[in-house]
C-alpha cells in the first residue's frame, strides 16, 4: 500500500535528499498554457465569460454571479446547531491567534533629528478563494478571512465555486456550508466563481449586465489573492501574479511525521490516512529510526484503510511516489530528512518532542506530541491552515495577518541631520555613477557639500 525508503547509512546532504525524497507531480508549467486563455476570456468579457466557464466547468450557469445577502441568510438559517457551534469556536480560537499577530508601528531614531518609521499598512482590497471541489471547505473561510480581518482590511470578498448539486434557493451558489461560514464572519461579498476564472475575476473585475435584471453588480479588482487550490487555481495565480499579489502557490497537501519507538502505531496510521483523504495526490510520508514501528503502521493502514470512507482516494495516495516510509539510522537523521523534505504540516511523536520540536527550521507548521495531530491545525487548534507545500516551507511561511499587511518606511530627517550625513550621500552617489542623487542632498546647501561634523550619532 505505501513503499518505503531506506535512507539508513546514506549521506545527509541536503541536496541528495532533495533528491530522493518523494514529491506529488504537480507541473503548473504545463497547466499554465491552458490557464491562459480562460484569464484572457475573462479580462476581454468579464460577467459573460465568467458564466460560460462555470457551465463549462462546473455543470451549472449562474445567474447572479454574486450571493444575494438573502442567500448567506438562509445558509445560516439551516445552518445544523452543532456545526454552528464547531464554527464558531474555531473562529473564536483563531481570533485569539491571529490577534496577537498584528504589528505594531516602530520608530527608530537614528540621530537627533533623523528618525525612521516602519508603519504597517493593511492592503486595500483582497479576495479570498475557498475550493469547493472534492470536498466542501468551510474551515478555509475562517482561515482566509479571520487574519484579513484583524490585519484590518476594510474590502474583502470570498468566491467559491458554484455547485450543481445545489436545489432550492442555493441552485447555482456554493456549497450552503461555505456560505454559513461567510455569514458567521460578517463577510457580504461572496461570488459563485471559482477555479483560474475565479483569480481572473479578482485581477480584472467586472461588471456585471446580465443577472436577473436587477441593478447591475460590480466586482472591484482586488490587490491580493489567498487561499489554497487545484491546480488550474494554482496557475492562475502564476500567470497573474504582478497584476496581483499571492500568498503562495499551494499544491497537493502533505503530511511528515517524525517518530521513534516511542509512538503508537495506531495514531501514525490515522494520521497519515487523514490527510491522504484530501486528494489522490496527497503525499503522507513517515520518517523513523525504528522498523518495528514502520511495521506496525503497515499493518495499521491494512486494517485502517479499507474501513475510512474514501478508502479509494486514500489508497491511491498512499501508493502514489509522492507518499513513503522512510527509513533513517537515527532521530537527528531523520531531522536532517525532515528539513530537507519541508513539509506543509509536521508531527514530532518522538521522546521530547517539544525538544525535537524545536531543532525543525522547515516546516509550514509543527504538531508537538501524541495529542497534536494535524486535524486538529485543520479546524480548531487556533493556527492557520493555509500553509507552503511542495518544499516551499524552506522559503514561505503560512497564511497570517502579516500576509495582509505592507511595511512602509517614513523618513523624516531634518537640516542638521540632513547636512551631517551629507557627504557620505554623496560618497556613496558617486561610486555608483549618479550624481544627480548627490545633487539632490547638496542642491539643500546651496549645492556646495557639506564638511563633515563631529556630532555624535544618537
């Protein structure tokens, strides 16, 4: 059902590991080609456009493009009290979370008279992307939207992909879930778009003429688009990227667990099944120094899998190249596996963990201990689960409220300042062949540079 990797007595070099290590294939370069046409079909007709790829795609053709404020309502109406209660506990812990997130403005006074503010600006408009595919995603509402919100984001819109199966007055929306989940949050702008056409609609926006007849909708563009995706969503981001900004470029999900004899079987075996039901192409990798324990997980996933209830998908991701056993002579080994690898989600079910824990540098989060499985980061552990994959945790950092923010630096400096540090302006200007930058300080002084002082630096 899932291969093994015997890395025990090879070298430790990141690069050979890199190389050896199991990854989903997931080419958005080939993708990209046919995402192009549908970002273009969508910049060139905008609303028209939008709904003949949704029939084309999704199997349904909208006709309001935007939810009407009726149908959040109802969604949440119906909404079942325990999922209610679910939601709202995980928006409450994630609120806490992402609270403590947000930047403050600091002023460094580089000398007297020279100060520079680094003042933590949010972005001005952001759309958020919720997949509705394979399964219904209600939890990536809270996780999109909660840091936009506290990061302080005053336009924000959520799209999700219309879906078929809808009757009554969800026909031709997203999943009722996903739209509870917007209403929960207060969120009032949600689109029945999704895939590339969906990041187009953020980059260009439109104007919607068709509908129902009722006044026309306008989708502004937005600044910034987050949120996890197939691959066509993935591609889009791609292509768009600079007309927009994105938080990542999300591929198939991925569990590692790092674990020694110490661990039982049966909670590695569960985890890794619980992320292979995301998706055929998920990758669950486990690396130990013990092969009793590579045994006794075997052994688990035969019984485990063919109970779960998307037996098929999981058993197609377990046996895909992108998920193994991997086997390492010892827990520093399999650390150095771990970073190399940079795993989206993490679990460390080691002998002090918490310590182990702490010697990881690549990972889009870390699950310390027995009782910290990766589900619960999913829904309610209070972190964000939008997080780098295909080893992009090396370089990338999940979704936050820093995602929403920019730094500006103000500069503010006066004569005195200005004229003490003069001369090494333009020093500096000169060396690089642009006088006209040195000119530009010296002009103040009535273009003759100033001689240095002996003022101290505050």
């Amino acid at each position: 059902m899932i291969s093994r990797l015997d890395l025990r007595g090879r070298p430790l070099e990141v690069r050979a590991l890199r190389k050896a290590l199991p990854r989903a294939a997931f080419d958005v370069e080939a993708a990209l080609e046919q995402v192009r046409p549908i970002v273009e079909d969508v910049r060139l007709r905008g609303a028209t456009a939008l709904r003949d790829l949704s029939e084309r795609f999704d199997g349904v053709r909208p006709t309001r493009l935007r939810v009407p404020a009726e149908v959040l309502q109802a969604a949440l109406d119906q909404l079942d009290p325990a999922l209610r209660a679910a939601l709202e506990e995980s928006i409450r812990r994630a609120r806490l979370v992402h609270a403590d997130q947000r930047r403050t403005d600091t002023t460094t006074q580089v000398v007297v008279g020279g100060t520079v503010t680094e003042r933590w600006v949010p972005v001005d408009r952001v759309g958020l992307y919720v997949p509705g595919g394979i399964a219904v995603y209600p939890s990536s509402v809270v996780m999109n939207v909660v840091p936009a919100q506290l990061a302080g984001v005053t336009s924000l819109a959520v799209t999700s992909p219309p879906q078929k199966e809808n009757v009554g007055v969800f026909t031709g929306y997203p999943n009722p879930t996903i739209l509870a989940a917007c209403a929960l949050l207060g969120v009032d702008e949600v689109y029945a778009v999704g895939g590339a056409q969906a990041v187009a609609m953020f980059a260009y926006g439109f104007d919607d003429e068709e509908g129902d007849g009722q006044t026309p909708v306008v989708c502004e563009p937005v600044s910034l688009v987050t949120g996890p995706g197939n691959i066509w969503v993935v591609a889009a981001k791609r292509l768009l990227k600079g007309l927009i900004g994105i938080d990542a470029e999300a591929g198939p999900t991925e569990i590692a667990v790092l674990a020694d004899d110490s661990a039982d079987p049966e909670h590695v075996a569960a985890d890794l099944i619980s992320q292979a039901e995301h998706d055929p192409l998920a990758a669950a990798v486990l690396v130990t120094d013990s092969e009793p324990l590579a045994d006794a997980v075997e052994v688990a996933l035969a019984r485990r899998v063919p109970q779960t209830k998307h037996s098929e998908r999981v058993t197609t991701a377990l046996a895909g190249a992108q998920s193994r056993i991997v086997l390492v002579d010892d827990v520093t080994a399999g650390l150095a596996v771990c970073n190399a690898y940079a795993a989206e989600h993490l679990e460390i079910q080691t002998r002090d963990a918490a310590s182990v824990a702490s010697r990881i540098r690549n990972a889009g989060a870390v699950f310390v201990g027995a009782f910290a499985p990766v589900s619960l980061g999913d829904y309610a552990a209070g972190s964000n689960h939008v997080l780098p994959t295909a080893g992009c945790a090396c370089h990338s950092s999940g979704l936050s409220v820093q995602s929403f923010l920019r730094g500006i630096h103000v500069v503010t400096y006066d004569e005195p300042a200005l004229r003490d540090v003069a001369h090494h302006v333009v020093t500096l200007a000169e060396s690089e062949d642009l006088p006209a930058h040195g000119e530009a300080v010296t002009a103040r002084f009535g273009d003759a540079v100033p001689r240095a002082t002996d003022s101290a630096v505050s």
